[in-house]
C-alpha cells in the first residue's frame, strides 16, 4: 500500500509548476470534437450528429460525458484526464511489481509518470490516452489472472478492459492480439498450463468478458439513438480510409536526430534486442518469462506501425499515433533495468527514490528544458547513458545511467511540448472557451450553429476549438473573410457565430456579405447579439447572428407546380406518389410506416433509388425543395432529375442539416417556364457497397419571388 500511495502522488512531480498537462491545447480539432459530445452527448447522438464516428467511440464518449455531468467544467476535466492518468500509471505499477518487484515497478511508474508523450496522451479529449489506460489495464488484469489461474473473473474483466480498447480506437485491433497472447505464454513458463488450455480459458471467460462490454455499449448506445450496433460508423470510416494515403506526417528526423517522441521507442527497441540475445546466450529460468514477453510484445507492435508507416499510414511520423507504443516500451524497459535495486537496504533504495524524483521534477523547470534544448549533443549523450547503463545494469553505476540518460531524454521531451509556456495557458483557453460556448447554447436552444474565421487571424486557435466542439466540419460555415462562404447550404433558424481578433470583421460585415450570398434564395443573417472576449496575448468579438426568411418572399407552390397530367401539386408533395426505381442488385425499397415512408436505396453507389411523377414549372424563377428525413444508415443523395439527359440532375445535394426536430436536405434548382422534371433519390456511399437507408418525413417546395 505504501508503493500504491507513492505512485499516486506521482503527478505532483510535474503538477507542482504547471496544469497545462491536463487541458487541451489549442489548434486542434478532433479532441475537442470529443469534448462536444462530452458536454452534449444525447443532443449530438440522436439530433445534430448521428451516426458520426466519434459519437461511436462509447468506451470514451461514455465515462467523459458521466464525469461532465457530474461535475463543474474545470473540475471535469481534471478529474477526467486525471483519472486516465491514474489508471494507465497504476496498472504499468502493478503489472511490473508482480512479474518484476515492486521497488524496480516504482521506478518505472515514476519515470513513466513524468514522460511528456504520456501527459500529452492522458491531458487532452483525444482517445489515445484512454487506450493507453485501457491497455495497461488489461496487462494488468491479465497478470493478475496469470497468477493464480482460478482468478476466473480477473479474465472476465481484462476482456471488457481489451474491448472497450478496440471501441475507442480501431487501430488498437491489430494489436490487440498480443495481450492474451501475453497471458498465454506467461501461464504457460509459470505454472506449465498447455497452450491449449489457457486458449480455452481466453474463449470462454476473456471473449465473455469483451462481449459483456459490447453488449453494455450497445444497450446504451440504443438508449440514446436507437441503434445497437454503435460501432458501424467507425468500421465504416475505416473501410472508406482503407487504402488511402493519409497526408498529415510530422517527420521521423526532427533537427538532425530521430523525432522527440520515438525516443522511449528507441531505447525500448534497444532494451528488447538485448533480452532477446540475452534469452539465446543464457537459459531462462520461468521467472524471466516476463522481460521476453514484454520485449516481444514491443517488438511485434513495432513492426507493425512500421509497416503502416511504409505503406503510408504515419502509425509513427505523428506523435498522438506514436504514443500507443508506451504501454509495450515502459514495461519492457521496467522489466529489465534495476534488478540490483530489489536487494538493497531500504534508506538506501529510499535515497535513491527521492534522488530521481527531485531529477524529474526539475526536468520539467523551463530553464532545465531550455539549457539542454541548445544543446545539440544533449540527445545523443542520452543515448549513450542508456547504453552503459543496459551494460552495467546489475551494477550502481547502471542505475546512475540509467536515471542520467532518462532525465536527459525527459528534458529535451519537455523542451519539444511544453517548454516556455505559461503555467495555466492551456486553462485559459479552456475558461474562455466555456465561456462563448454558453452563449451560443442559450440562443441556439437546439437548432444547428456554424462558424465562420480566418485561418489567418489572431483568434484562429480559439475559432477551431470552439467550432470543433460542434464537430467542425458539420458546422463550419467559412475559413476565410476574404470571400464570403456562398456555397455552404443554411437553413432558417440557424446560428452562425463569427470569430475574429478583427474588429472590422463584426456584426455588420457578416451580415453585409451573407445577405451578398443569399439574396436570390431570399435568407438574411440577423444579428442576436456580441461577445468580447479577452485572451492574453489578443482579444476576439463573437458576433452571434440567426438565419431568417426574408418575410413575404417564400410563396407558396399551389398551385405552380403541376403533375405532367395536369392536376395540382400541392407544397407538400404525397409521400406515396413516390416510386421505387429498378436496379441491377433490387434492394431499393419503399415501405410506408407511421411517421413517414421508410427508404432503402440499392447496394451499388450512385444508383437511382425512387423517383418522383413528372412535374411541370409553369413559371419561371427559382425553386426550393426540401426532403425533411430522419437518419438510418449510408448516405443517400436528393436531386431533381430529367431522364435521358447525358447529365440527368438538373440539381443535386447530399448534405443534410438538423432543422430543430429532423433533418431537411434543401434543393435549389431554376427551372425555365413549361420545364418537366422529377425529384429523385440515390445511394451516396461512395466506393463502399452498402444500400443507404432513412426516414422521409415530408418534401416540401416553395419558389423565391423575385
């Protein structure tokens, strides 16, 4: 309990000069999209984002949203990312005391607790810190279970640790394997348990443990959306991403020396080679089962996101990717330094705690980081600190070089991430962001909200957070105020919030260039209100403005449209006149129902689905048509079709936006006076062949007057 006690003050080691280790930072668009679904989470699973891959990573959206609900922001945050922390250093303690001692465990915790990549992992929204926890958590459990085989329920729950890993990153699939692999060959060298019984005991009560989260997660998953199978969006995302070559990479060769965040890699890589000549030069008693496991465990992982890094995948040239090697590198460096450490007396070992510890935290002073920093040999006299003391490892003067390497290494991590910041930089960003966000929530009142900024502008940091935390891209109106965003459809009763450290880019410019865009389609952007907000080093407006129909000029279509036949169309069109179009693979499928007609387009992408009876503009002018739907799955498109053409879509739209209670897809379209067309529907899917499905609720038109 004493050790346990220790390591839970580990943080302070870093916490005592600064909290930016547990705030998010800015620039950044995916954690705070998880950040969104934290604060909003049954608004965003079921209205303005369903069906969205993060919304689908439940092993994370899940404990952020409790931990936000529960408590007050800041609070939450800390507490959340705390948390994970905590987790992810405890299990690395425990795994490594029970295979290794706890004196050798407390100093690989305490060096894994000041690690930079770590804290970057745990102290922001992205998931790849909860996977780190997730991960040391079943290695944890499963050494637990590997102790005394009977432990039955300790695999029950490293198979609900292992899943929900998998459910909040996929990536983690391909290396998940190596965990119960992990068990498998540490039952087998400590109690002589055949392969094949230890493979049976993983399929009975670790698979039971990995379907009882799956099922949990489903259970709640349909709680909030209706939908079981939560985890379709991500496979969906990865099966669209397959194949394609991601653009984003920071580089493996950062200032003449391997990038800052492959360093414990590296020295891990190294750790694991010599256990390995170790093993072939020396016969292993079963106690030494562990550093051969943990070391192939690294090893394999590192071949791995090698191999995705080649074919251009950058598992390794990002660090937020490189970081899911830390589980694997800190238990295979913990189980092999330091065994000289469990043999000598306890003032002595004590000694040497407080030594490292008041080492570490000084590593994380500003003027320690940046004296080694302008050092340019300071990485490479690191690395050969490390390399006596792999050689002298039973010796004192091991552990001293040991210690003197991974200060030298801690330092430079510090320098590259946190360095020459102030202390509470990041929590500033946080309060104000928190703080136009509460504005925008109590004027939207559950309508859409989109931004528009300058990636040029001072404020754009704090512009991308705060659009981000409604997932960016679904609510982003404009990146540039050089030219004014004409192309993104707006619905009536939209909230549009403009963020610039600018003042000339206010309340009245927005609304003088978006009337500009939207004067043919008769919608205005009327300003609600204004918010200042004062940063450190700048200070940004938000005007808040709400999208309107310009009164009177949206008339009503009866009886302007008119059936090819003759008779009236009302506004509102039948849903029952619409009609299934035959495909090649017959899966399109229209089925009335309550509230609406339930559609299901063909498997193939960009084939017809259903089509609407030839209609007749006996007017000139512009036309809005509007689908109002509720989400199922797939993506499906909505357009005004004219059969035989070599381009058959007079008008084409495939984004749909929340309108308050469902989603509408509008459709602008011109049509000449005596023009025939039809409103028709087709799978959007993109190269994946999957039929698309969803609710229709209504079609509704009405025409501009001019």
């Amino acid at each position: 309990m004493r050790y346990l006690a220790a390591v839970l003050l580990l943080p302070l080691l870093v916490l005592w000069r600064q909290d930016n280790t547990l705030f998010t930072g800015s620039g950044y668009i995916d954690p705070w999209v998880y950040f969104g679904f934290f604060r909003n989470l049954i608004e965003f699973k079921r209205n303005l984002f369903p069906g969205s891959s993060y919304g689908s990573r439940l092993a994370w959206i899940l404990p952020g949203a409790a931990v936000h609900t529960l408590f007050s922001p800041v609070a939450a945050n800390c507490i959340l990312h705390l948390g994970v922390f905590t987790v992810a250093t405890v299990s690395l303690f425990l795994t490594l005391k029970w295979v290794a001692g706890p004196r050798r465990a407390f100093l690989a915790a305490m060096l894994f607790s000041v690690n930079p990549s770590l804290w970057c992992a745990t102290g922001w929204d992205y998931p790849n810190g909860a996977a780190i926890a997730y991960c040391l958590l079943t290695m944890a459990l499963l050494t637990w279970a590997a102790l005394a085989p009977a432990r039955r329920w300790a695999l029950l729950a490293a198979g609900m640790a292992l899943a929900a890993l998998v459910y909040v990153d996929l990536y983690w699939v391909a290396l998940a394997p190596l965990l119960p692999l992990y068990y498998t060959g540490l039952t087998r060298a400590w109690h002589r348990t055949p392969i094949v019984r230890s493979f049976v005991a993983l399929c009975l009560w670790f698979g039971a443990g990995c379907v009882t989260t799956t099922v949990a997660l489903g259970a709640v998953n349909y709680l909030l959306d209706g939908h079981f199978f939560f985890y379709a969006p991500s496979v969906l995302e990865f099966l669209h991403r397959a194949g394609s070559r991601a653009p984003w990479s920071q580089g493996l060769w950062v200032n003449n020396a391997p990038a800052p965040w492959l360093w414990f890699a590296i020295l891990a890589a190294a750790t694991s080679l010599v256990v390995l000549a170790s093993r072939l030069l020396t016969r292993a008693s079963r106690g030494n089962a562990a550093p051969l496991l943990f070391s192939a465990q690294f090893l394999c992982a590192l071949v791995w996101m090698t191999f995705c890094q080649v074919r251009g995948n950058p598992m390794l040239g990002v660090s937020y990717r490189a970081s899911d090697l830390l589980p694997f590198a800190f238990l295979a460096i913990g189980a092999w330094f330091w065994p000289g450490v469990e043999a000598v007396r306890p003032r002595t070992y004590l000694a040497i705690c407080c030594t490292a510890a008041l080492a570490l935290g000084i590593a994380w002073l500003d003027g320690t980081a940046t004296l080694f920093a302008e050092t340019p040999q300071a990485v490479w006299v690191g690395a050969g600190a490390v390399a006596v003391a792999l050689a002298l490892r039973w010796r004192p003067a091991g552990l001293a070089f040991s210690l003197a390497g991974f200060f030298i290494f801690t330092t430079l991590l510090v320098s590259s991430t946190y360095a020459n910041l102030d202390a509470y930089a990041y929590r500033d960003q946080y309060q104000s962001l928190l703080a136009s966000r509460a504005r925008i929530e109590s004027i939207r009142q559950g309508h859409a909200v989109r931004f528009w900024y300058d990636d040029k502008d001072q404020a754009m940091p704090d512009a991308v957070a705060l659009s981000s935390s409604y997932l960016w891209g679904s609510s982003l109106l404009g990146r540039s105020f050089a030219t004014a965003p004409c192309d993104v459809e707006v619905l009536p009763s939209t909230i549009i919030a403009v963020i610039s450290a600018n003042r000339a880019h206010g309340a009245d410019f927005a609304t003088a260039a978006l009337a500009g865009c939207w004067s043919q389609n008769k919608l205005r952007a009327v300003p609600v209100e204004t918010n200042t907000v004062d940063r450190e080093l700048y200070t940004y407006t938000m005007p808040i403005l709400r999208v309107e129909a310009v009164p009177g000029m949206w008339l009503s279509l009866t009886p302007v449209l008119r059936e090819a036949a003759g008779s009236p169309q009302p506004s509102a069109f039948p849903l029952q006149r619409w009609a299934v179009e035959p495909g090649e693979d017959s899966t399109a499928e229209l089925r009335t129902v309550p509230k609406g007609v339930l559609v299901r387009t063909h498997a193939r992408p960009t084939s017809l689905a259903a089509l609407y009876p030839v209609m007749t503009a006996p007017v000139a002018g512009r036309y809005r048509f509007a689908i109002r739907y509720w989400p199922g799955a797939g993506r499906f498109g909505f357009g005004a079709y004219v059969r035989g053409r070599a381009e058959p879509w007079l008008a084409y739209a495939t984004q749909g936006n929340w309108a308050g209670s469902d989603y509408e897809m509008v459709l602008w379209v011109d049509l000449a006076e005596g023009q025939e067309f039809q409103l028709g529907l087709n799978n959007n899917n993109g190269p994946v062949q999957l039929p698309a499905s969803f609710l229709m609720k209504s079609v509704t038109a009405v025409r501009v007057a001019r």
